[in-house]
C-alpha cells in the first residue's frame, strides 16, 4: 500500500470475544482492509480495533464494521463504566501514509454520511471533522453518555446530530465520526517515587504550558515499579518525535536531579519515528529510509509488480 | 521474503551501462531474485550488483549473471586498477534474514560446483566458504591478479582451484566465491583535520587493537571538508552495532578534546541495526518490530496472504 489510511474504530463490546471477531471479520471483509491489532476490555467492555486500508477501501471497511455491531450489540443492555453514544462508538480516521487529514475529513464525512443513511444511525463530526468548535473536542461530544442523550437529542438543539435526524437508532445510539492525527503513546520512567516531581517534569515538557508542539503530557505513579512515569501523547511526531520528548524530559528531570530509568511505547509508533530517533543521536547526514535494505526489497518488490500493490485491490 | 540471500557479485566491466544492464537482467530473470542496487566505477572498470533472493533460487540468479558475464566480458581485454581474477570476479553470499552463515557456505559450494560444471571457469572459495586458510582472505586469493594466476595455475601447486581443473576460462578467467557476514560500512567524522588524531581513535576503537568486537576501523583525511574520519565496517552489527560504534568514537574523540561533527552510512544497512540504535538511545524498555505500524502491516498482508510470499516462488 502506498497510501494509508488508519481507522480505530472503538466498540460498545468487550466480553464476547466472537462478537469482537465478527467486528474485525466486518473490516476484514472489505477488499484491502487490514486488522493490526484488537484490544478488548471486559471492565469497561470495549474493545478498540485498528485496521489500515487504503483511502478508497477504507470507509466501505468502517461502514461494513459499523453495520456488523449494530447487528450485534444492543446498547440499550450495555453496562460499562466508559462513556458511549453508539455501538459504533467512535470511529477516526487518521492519515498514515500519502494521505493529508483533510482527505481523511473527508474520508469521515462520507463515512457518516453513509452511517445515516444506510443504517439510520443519526452521527456526530469531532476533531478535524467537527462541524461546530464545540464538538471538536470528543469528551465535549460524549458527555452524559448514551443516556443523558437519549433524553436530550431531540430536545435541545445543541445536541441535534451533524447527519440524520434527532432520533437515535433504537439499539446501537449513535456514533461519532472524526479525522485526527496519528498519535504515539510514549512513556518515560523516572528513578523516583515523587510523583508530584514528575507532574512537574510533565508541566515543564508539555505544549498547554509552554513546552513542545504537539505533545501532551501526565504524571502518574508505578505502583507495581515504585517509581513515577511521564506518560506524553505525541500528536504530530514529525515536529516533536520520540527523541525530542526523551530529551526534554530527561532535561528537566536532571533539573531536578533525577535519572531516567528507560522509556516505552504504547501501542504502535511509526518506522519514521524510529529511524528519526536514530538519525539524531547518531547525527547521521545521510540518513534516508532508503538506506535501509528492506526498504529496497520492498521497492524493488513494487517494481517487479509482484508486492502488495500489485496484488491489492 | 521470510528468508533472504544477499548476493553481491563482483564484475569487471563499469564502462559500458549496457552490460551492466545486462548482467542485471541476468539476475532478475531467475525468479524472486531483486536487484537492490548497481554500483559501476568506471576507475577501477569494475560494477557490483547487489541482489536479494530466497535461499532456493540465490544461485540460480548468481550462475546466470556469471554465464552472462563470461559471455559479455573478455578479461585479456579487460584495462583497470583493481585486482580481479575474472569476469565475475567474486561472489559473496550474506545471511541477511532467517538464513545461517553455514546455509550460506552451502550455497557458495553449490555455486562453486556449477561454475566449473556448467560454465568451465575454476572456482576459488574465500572468506566463510574458504576450504584452506590461506584462503579466507580475498586479498590473498586474489593477489597478483588475472596475470599472475594465468602464469601460476597450472605449476604452482598451492595455486590450483577448489573446483575444477587448473586452466583459466579462456576468456573469463577465474571465479572468486564465498559466504560472508552482512558489512554495514559505517563513517564517524571528527572536527579537526588532525589526521594522526582520527588513527589513534581508529585504532582504539577496532577489535584488532583490544577496542569492539567485530569492528574494524582506519582513519582518513575528508579533503573536501577540511576534516578527518573514523571510517569503519561493522562486520556483525548484532554484537556492535552503529550505536556501540559512534558511542566508541565519540568517547575516543572526547578524551582528545574533539568534537563528532556527524556520521554517514555508505551503501544499505538492515534496518534492525537502526533500530537497536533508537532502542539503545531511547533506553527502550520494550521496543520489538511487533510495535512498527508498518510491521504490522505487513504481518496482516502475510497473514491474508496477499504479501510478497504469497506471490513469490
């Protein structure tokens, strides 16, 4: 694939494992679509699915998904401490690869355009897809829940969906369309049980209060470590990248006179964000992804015709 | 490809692009074999192609490519610096991915056998395919060049093939072939033009004098820039790799009050060793390939079997 897009949807089920199966089966069954990964909670019973697909495949993928868990999962019998609107909850698409964000805005209004009308599940636009400043924040969107809008849909305007009508579908709610960047979930662990140190490492490194673009970041005890943790979102890593929150955090860290123990990352994290963190401590000059044997297979695969492209859709 | 070979066969001939063309079509007409790159000196009138290829087919795209030379190529015509013992001067297999050097030397064999057999050039094995010591080293296999092996083979002793009778191809020559460690050729620059200051680091820092294992190392003056460099082969970048590497010289250079200005990589480098880099730098606590978006990507097209493996030979 030479464009890709990411698509999370998350759903309103996670303790039946063959409901979650025939969800990712869903994607699955739209031509290009991949399933990276499923990650099911039983206590909030939720499971998130990340697939990939190109631009042209991927909304027929969210649609098929879509429709499947408004088959299966009634929301009206959902019991889950997290807040839901829909048993299509959320779905964002996200620009990976050859795709700008607002071809994935309009990867989500086509999406939500079709969530209505073939499944007349009324939908709400957040993040780049927001129709209206006030939903682009999702939390903003989701407040009260399944429940508060049930009663309040057709009632205030305010709350009047972006695409269908002020009725939710009688079992699946409705569901909440966006477009956002591609976000790495990165934490550093520092040699410390002062938590309140770490807060203030996080203050110091994030861009709300003054630090990087494009970074967010938390303090949070390790009980199981005995030691603090700096837990960043990176929301646009090609500004600030993995080595770029390392060393900041780091920094003030060593202001405080405390040592960073190691760092992880949390979910997936792009080759680039690697290969960039690599360019710059080893301040190579020449570094290009093409450098990198495998990528050369992979480009002498495309053109000999016989890789993915070639056989995709 | 779950399995690589890469082949990086030596011709004399990088004067004329339509032979190096053709050798390289020569290559990429045994199935699943990938040129991944040609470099032509038109200096030394030498060009070495590099190739990637499942175990299974790597000798049949390596015999085919030396046939064509043998056909294309007439050494006692042949003018240029460098030593050479034939038209397809050295063969090299590298164990690049699921692929042991023992595989490697068996495949060089094999090669070996069916130059003599099938193309009537002897065979000299060097390196990890070497089947006397005296021969390990190429620069002794090859000492003296095409002249002075056409004047020895057939009356020194010690002189004669390891596959085939001792005559020369009329036109060919002889053929060089081995199993060899991938070689990641790696470049620290330093800001001075202290040429005698980047020795005395290369020297510190290379397994021959007490320094890394698996490094070799030598300093150069950069004319161009005014500086000097560290230039280095990483000949097992698993047990040192670039970050050991760079981290080495820099403390060398630190101690005699020099900067690193930057690094390069010449020629491909597998991008586990950029990896291992960012890992090490970013104290990783959990880094895996399962984590890269675009791993999983291709682990789901394996897994639909619709990847490079399903499509292959």
């Amino acid at each position: 694939m030479d464009r890709i897009v990411e698509c999370v949807p998350n759903f309103s089920e996670g303790r039946d494992p063959s409901v979650v199966a025939a969800l990712a089966a869903a994607v699955e069954s739209a031509a290009g679509a991949l399933v990276l990964g499923v990650h099911t909670d039983p206590d909030h019973n939720r499971s998130v699915v990340t697939f990939a697909a190109p631009p042209d495949t991927v909304v027929e993928a969210a649609v098929r998904a879509v429709a499947r868990a408004a088959e299966l999962i009634d929301l009206t019998e959902h019991r889950g401490e997290h807040p839901r609107l829909g048993a299509a909850d959320v779905v964002p698409f996200v620009p990976v690869r050859g795709v700008t964000m607002g071809e994935c805005v309009a990867l989500a209004r086509e999406a939500g355009r079709r969530i209505w009308d073939e499944l007349g599940i009324p939908v709400y636009f957040y993040e780049a897809a927001a129709l209206r400043p006030e939903r682009r924040n999702l939390a903003d969107v989701r407040r009260g829940g399944y429940e508060l809008l049930r009663e309040e849909i057709d009632v205030k305007p305010e709350r009047a969906p972006d695409v269908g009508e002020p009725r939710l579908h009688p079992r699946a709610g409705a569901c909440v369309v966006g477009a956002r960047p591609l976000l790495i979930a990165y934490n550093v662990n520092l040699k410390t049980n002062d938590l309140a140190l770490a807060r203030r490492v996080a203050r110091a490194v994030r861009g709300r209060d003054g630090g990087l673009p494009e970074l967010k970041a938390l303090g949070f005890e390790l009980h199981s470590r005995g030691v603090v943790q700096v837990s960043m979102n990176l929301t646009g890593y090609e500004r600030t990248g993995l080595h770029q929150a390392f060393e900041a955090v780091r920094r003030e860290a060593e202001k405080l006179g405390v040592e960073v123990l190691g760092s992880e990352i949390v979910g997936l994290v792009p080759q680039a964000a690697i290969d960039r963190a690599a360019e710059h401590f080893l301040k190579l000059e020449n570094y290009s992804p093409d450098l990198v044997l495998e990528n050369r297979i992979a480009a002498a695969l495309r053109r000999k015709g016989r890789g993915p492209e070639a056989a995709g859709p």
